[in-house]
C-alpha cells in the first residue's frame, strides 16, 4: 500500500551546536535584533554558578530581567508569574536557560503575552481544540509575537516542538497546548553548560529522549524520515548515555547525547504519535510529582513487554539500533536503564497497586494512549501494563 503522510518542519530557524552559551545567545540576539531579552533559567544555575551570569554579561543592556523560579511540571500559576514579570520588562524575546519544564514554560508565556492572558484560569483559553476531524488544534488566539530561544541543559527535548506540557495544579493533570510558533524560534546546543545538570537528570532525561526513539520506532504510523532520525538518535543516546556516566566531563559524549536528543524529536515532527508509555507517564508525573524522565526509566520496558505481540518486527529494529540485535527489546531497554543506576518499578518511586485504578482510568484521557501500537480499549488494558512495571 503507497505510503502517506505528512513532515512539519516547524517555524524553528537554526541550531547551533557546540558553542558557549553565552557566546550562542549573544550571537542570536544580535541577529534577532532583539532589543529586550527576558532570561527563563534554572534556579540552581542561577543561584550556584556564573553561567548565568555569563549570559547577562554577554548580553550587557540588552537583558531586561531574570525569571528563575519554574518548578517541575511547568505549573500553571508559574507560567503566569513567568509571563507577569516578562510583560512589566517590554520583553521582545524570551530566552530560556534549564531543563523541559522552563522549555516549556516560556512556550505557554509566549501565548499569555500573545492574548493578555493573566491568571491561572485563562489559560484555559489557550489550550486545543478538535477540529472536524477530530484532531486536536491551537484554538483561536493570536500568535507570538515575543518570541523564544532555548539552552537546553537536560536531554527532554522538548524545545524541538511546538507543544508546551503545562500542569494544572486543580485537576492534577498535564494539558498540552499547542501552537505552530510556539516552538523556539533558535536552540543553542552547549555540552559544556549540562555539566551542572545532576546526573540523575542528565540521564533519566536522557531515557526521554531515548522513549521519544522507541515510540516513533515502534508505532503504526512510522514512517521512512522519522525511522532514519529515531534509530540514528536511539544509537548516538545508546552510546553516549553511558559515556557520560563513566566521565561526566566527556564533553562529545554529552554532544553526542545532544544530537541523539534532536533526532529523537523526528517522529513528533513528522506526525508519529507516541504511545502508552508517554501517556502513562503524564500521569505519574502530574499525580505524584515523578520526574518525566523517570517515568519513561520504569514505564518503557513494561509498555514494550505489553506490546510484543503487536509489533515484533519493530521492536527488533530498536534493539540492533542499542547494539543488540536479535535480543528482546524490552531486556536491552531495562538491562539498559539499569546500568545507568535509574528506577525501573512503580515502587522504586513508592506509586503502589492501591493508586492502580486511578492512573489507568486518568491515562486513557491522554493524547497518546489512544496511538499505542497494540490497542488499548480501556483502563483494565491500562492496568495491566502497569503490572508489569510494579
């Protein structure tokens, strides 16, 4: 059957690799003629080291402020803050220094500063809405005009889409809002900056983007561009992860990481779902504060087991791709994740058989279980999989 299919390249205009921060975001700026730079950064970098600081200075009476207080999970009332302080600055471009949750933080501020959004409540306006199709799309709204540049210092990935995961602190769960010039207008890829990053985070972040390969590898609606970009990622984070973790300062180890990141975004970018394993993960992580990273450590290697039978000859792609072949993909995945030191059960990180019930029903509310590649016709399949990774 001839293949279709659809590939959004996305407003983004370039990356930059293996340059000081500093000197990236200076450079960019320079070229954005941005007059008002607003900083979104990591606390810890802020407060701990002078890479911040290194940025301030570079960027001289162009920096218009500094926001550094953005808890895990990008919580509502954050993002307003966020947006509050940027608004009062004149801000003219946003850039964030930090992990998924500023990433994504500063997407959602883009929006609020778009359409005068300034409580908690209003960002219900911003979230999809289904069109005849029933796919999900931006609702009416005005587009950023302040727009963002990103220096990741975890391995989420999150700032190669448009897609912004934002908790509501009232229902406990994370809603997606999404917008085409929402993703960062330039990302600055720095391994030197992520050897601050803890190495749990830089790791379980890494098993991120590790889960965005195998759920692209692994789903229906895979396609040649996003399998040529998942496997060659899935190779270089195979590689690179444990690298690192013998030599925290192996710097093209950490760049290897790095690519293996961007290239783990293909999928999503080329209209690949993603499956159980990052549906269920939105759950533990809005429900009971479980970073995303761990949540990919303990949830793939069970989502896998469970999906077997479904899609054989995928899985076997993704265990040559991590230099195993003809090895069952679940085993490389958990032996894997276990020679990084991670988490690989619910109750490693204390979510026992009681909270079962919950997690199944509100994970069937996700964008990506409906995608899984062996289907999930409701919340006992949900459970079952959750079994599995007890």
């Amino acid at each position: 059957m001839l293949r279709s299919g659809r590939v959004v390249f996305g407003q983004m205009e370039e990356v930059l690799f293996g340059r000081p921060a500093a000197d990236a975001v200076a450079e960019i700026t320079q070229r954005f003629d941005a007059k008002r730079v607003f900083l979104m950064v990591s606390g810890t970098l802020n407060r701990n080291t002078d890479e911040i600081e290194k940025v301030r200075r570079a960027l001289g009476n162009r920096c218009a402020g500094t926001f550094d207080s953005m808890p895990p999970h990008t919580p509502r009332h954050a993002v307003i803050a966020a947006a509050g302080q940027a608004r009062d600055a004149g801000a003219d471009l946003i850039a964030t220094i930090g992990g998924g949750s500023i990433t994504d933080g500063a997407k959602a501020v883009q929006l609020c500063l778009a359409n005068n959004v300034r409580s908690a409540d209003a960002i219900d306006g911003l979230r999809p809405e289904k069109n005849a199709e029933g796919a999900l799309v931006p609702p009416p709204c005005q587009p950023p005009v302040v727009r963002q540049i990103t220096v990741p210092t975890t391995l989420s990935g999150g700032e190669f889409s448009g897609i912004s995961g934002v908790t509501n602190e009232r229902s406990k769960v994370k809603e997606l809002i999404r917008h085409p010039r929402i993703i960062p207008r330039a990302v600055a890829l720095d391994p030197a900056i992520t050897v601050h990053t803890p190495e749990w985070l830089w790791l379980s972040t890494g098993i991120r983007a590790v889960d965005h390969c195998v759920e692209g590898i692994c789903s229906g609606h895979a396609n040649p561009y996003s399998d040529a970009q998942a496997l060659h990622g899935l190779g270089l984070l195979a590689r690179g992860l444990p690298r690192v973790k013998a030599d925290p300062g192996n710097l093209e180890a950490r760049a290897d990481c790095q690519m293996g990141t961007w290239l783990s975004m293909g999928p999503l970018a080329s209209g690949v779902p993603m499956g159980a394993s990052h549906g269920i993960g939105y759950v533990l992580g809005a429900v009971f504060d479980i970073p995303h990273g761990h949540t990919s450590c303990i949830m793939l290697p069970a989502v896998m087991r469970w999906n077997r039978a479904a899609n054989p000859e995928r899985q076997k792609l993704v265990a040559a791709a991590m230099g195993h072949p003809g090895e069952d993909a679940a085993d490389v995945l958990d032996a894997f994740i276990a020679g990084l030191g991670m988490p690989r059960s619910l109750g490693a990180v204390k979510v026992g058989p009681e909270n079962f019930d919950r997690i199944a029903q509100q994970a069937m509310g996700t964008p990506w279980v409906p995608f899984n590649p062996r289907r999930i016709e409701g919340p006992a399949q949900v459970r079952e999989i959750l079994e599995l990774a007890a």
